[in-house]
C-alpha cells in the first residue's frame, strides 16, 4: 500500500470513526504500553464481556492508526485489497447513517510505533478507562523516537486523555507509570493500580508454573500445563488458574482487567468467572506440545528487551526431566541501542538454556562463536525438530520480521493446528517470503 493511499484510508477511516463514537457513545476501555497490551486487552475482554449487552474488542494486534479505527467501525483488515478498503469505508458510512446494532463496550489497544501515534488519536479518542502497562526502559520502536523517555511520553498521553470522573489504572511496579497518578488524580481522574507491589489495588502473590503428571517413555514425569497464582483485592484472596499460557507478565495483565473490573464496579465474583475464561492470545508464551513429547513455550509475536528477558527467566525457573533450549530471533527497531541489548539478552540466555540458537545477523554478531546461529527462521526450526527429544522445553522469541513462528511450526506435535495454535497464519503473512 503506498504511503499516500495509507494517509487517505486513515483520515477517511478516523472521520468515520469520530461520528461513530459521537453518535452510540459507547464504554471505552483503552490500553497501552510496552509489554502485554494484547494480552491486556484480552483480559479485559473476559472481565468485561458479560457485563454488557454487547462488547468489542481489537482483534489480534490491531492497535495501529488503521487498525484502531478498524476495529470501532468494526471492519476487518483488507491488506492490498482495493476493493476491500471501499467495501470498509461504506460499512463505516452505513454504521454512521443507519441505527446499527453497535457495542455498548469498546475494549482498544492502542500502539506507538513513531512520536505522534497516541497524541493524535487522543484528540479525539476519550476512555473511560484508560490502562497503562509496563513501559521498558528499552522498549520496541525506540528506534523512531529520540530516547526512551519519549517513547513514555507518547504512552502516557493517553492517560491524560481519560474522561473527567473516568479511571486510570496503571502499573504499581513501575515507578515511572505510576509518576502519571497525581498528574490523573489532578484532572478528576480516579486511579486504580495492580502488580505484585504490596500497596496495588490488585495484588498478585504465589505465582507459580503448572504441571500435568504424565508418562513418556514409560516414566513419569511432570509436563507443563500452564500457570497459577492467588489474587488480592479487597481483603480477599483468590486462587487463579491459567492454561496453556506461562510466565509472570500474564499475572500482570489479568490483574489489570480485575483492577478496571473494579473500576467499572463489577462484582468480584464476576471478574474471577471471567478470567477463567482468559485465553491467552497466539505467540505470546503459549504452552503447546511439541514433537517428541516435547513441550515448545511460543512467544514468537514479538520481541524487546525486556519481554526476552522476561520469557528467559520463566524458562530458566521451570522444571524440566529433559534440556531447556532458547530459539531467539533478532530484536528489531532498537536503533543505538541494538548492539548491547543483544549482547545482554544474549549473555543471560546462555545462563537460562542449556542450548541456544539464534536467527538473524543481530544474535549471530554478539554471540559469534558461542551459539547455534542461522541467518533464517526456517533452517533454525529445522535444525531444532532434528535435536528435540522428549522431556525438552523449547522457548521461541523474536521480533516480528523475524518470523519465529516458522520454528514453533516445525515443532508442533500437530501441524494442522497451525491456524489454531500460532500467530501470522494468515494466507497474506504465509505468502510473505
């Protein structure tokens, strides 16, 4: 799509959207931040969506100035179909016009790719709730941004964009997220917080991996299933179970959705029966079982700094009868400081695997002679499916471009449940060289 088309299709598509929201006002939970936004956003969903007559959500990742507005007209992607891009703009057109059968509730992911990103839709784009995740000190796309410190500037506009007499919820682990209270609390904005931080108004505690006792080869042996941990709030503590999803950023998302649970006044007992609905969205620390009774730990949707080192250190605390391998593709759009974030992910990845194996020039620099290296996905997820046995755990991560998914595919114990199972399995992202 060429960047002239691009700018049409959005300021057509944004116009649309405004009057949308101008003519059914519905509930707007938004979401932003560095890491977990979609897992967020799906937890939210399951908190909110028997709590209203009719919710909406941002499918998959679809939190970009096309995908947003995409998601209020309620229109699905048309990639470089033409026509699919006119057929959108009139169902837009006849939402607007007609008295349709529209959300009451809108759940929204917002995303920042460049400066200006949040800002602009802020000015027309009020929550009633707005949810900030963790922001990374080295987050993705800084490279399009001056410093860090202005990628947290582009993330916190939307919490000043809240609704006078709205909620902020934000993150009670991170000092600079929660410099953005009083700033709320100022502007007739209340504030809710969660984390594993003793003062949230959502309290993680007891985190803990999952395991299913199951027998391979004849022996008994305890395969990962998923996750748990207890909930507190209010004076109550809750037992919370997960499957097929690992990792402590998820307790973090779900107590984001019980923190703006709360905030919208949904019974307690409400928002746990809708986490145990919560299902964790493809390539985001999905546990799958894996060739050779095997089990793969997908986290291939994306990648950073921080969310490596997050996956890694989950890798390294679980138990395993078998090796612990780290499949890691490039982290990309880290700009100057791509050089020494590869090197240190590198260096702990070597402390939390037994084998590593990496894709992509930006690993195979920083750890040249150390590790498994491969210039593509594809011959890495060969490589792997070659030395896999039973009992192994095998975490997959990279940015996007990098295509780790490829991989995870070439691990799965059931290939033909791909479509289910991973991410980008769309026939346009397949047709991608």
């Amino acid at each position: 799509m060429s960047s002239l088309l691009k700018k049409i299709l959005v300021t057509i598509l944004t116009i649309e959207s405004r009057l949308i929201l101008k003519k059914y006002k519905p509930y707007i939970v938004a979401v932003t931040g560095s890491v977990g936004k979609t897992s967020t956003k799906d937890a939210l969903y399951s908190v909110f969506k028997d709590q209203s007559k009719y919710v909406r959500k941002s499918e998959k990742s679809m939190n970009s100035e096309l995908g947003l507005p995409l998601t209020i007209i309620g229109a699905p992607n048309a990639w470089h179909s033409l026509s699919g891009w006119l057929q959108n703009i009139f169902q837009g057109m006849e939402v607007i016009i007609w008295h349709a059968d529209y959300p009451d509730c809108l759940i929204l992911e917002i995303g920042a790719d460049h400066p200006g990103d949040i800002s602009r839709v802020t000015r027309w784009l009020k929550p009633d709730i707005a949810v900030i995740t963790l922001v990374s000190q080295t987050p993705v796309h800084v490279e399009f941004f001056p410093t860090p410190a202005d990628v947290f500037k582009e993330k916190s506009a939307l919490a000043l964009a809240v609704k006078k007499g709205g909620t902020l919820v934000l993150f009670a682990d991170d000092e600079k997220v929660m410099s953005l209270a009083p700033v709320a609390l100022q502007s007739g904005i209340s504030v809710k917080t969660y984390g594993i931080n003793a003062q949230a108004d959502a309290r993680g505690s007891e985190y803990a991996p999952v395991y299913a006792h199951t027998i391979v080869n004849q022996v008994a042996v305890d395969t990962l299933v998923g996750m748990s941990f207890k909930l507190d709030i209010e004076g109550n503590s809750i037992p919370i179970t997960i499957n097929g999803a690992v990792g402590s950023p998820y307790v973090y998302s779900l107590l984001a959705a019980v923190a703006a649970g709360r905030a919208k006044s949904i019974a307690i007992s409400c928002i746990v029966k809708g986490l145990g609905n919560f299902h964790a969205p493809n390539g985001r620390m999905n546990v799958i079982p894996g060739i050779n009774n095997s089990v793969i730990i997908d986290d291939t949707y994306n990648s950073s700094p921080d969310a490596a080192e997050s996956a890694l250190v989950t890798l390294k605390s679980l138990q395993c009868s078998g090796r612990k391998i780290a499949v890691l593709g490039d982290m990309l759009e880290l700009g100057k400081y791509s050089s020494d974030e590869h090197k240190r992910i590198g260096k702990l990845a070597l402390e939390c695997a037994n084998i590593v194996v990496t894709v992509g020039q930006r690993f195979k620099t920083s750890l040249e002679g150390t590790v498994k290296s491969f210039d593509t996905s594809t011959e890495a997820g060969e490589y792997v499916a070659s030395i896999v046995k039973a009992g192994d755990i095998v975490l997959v991560k990279g940015s996007q471009s990098t295509r780790m998914e490829r991989v995870s595919l070439a691990l799965l114990n059931e290939p033909r449940r791909a479509p289910e199972l991973l991410v980008r399995q769309e026939k346009e992202w397949l047709e991608k060289a």
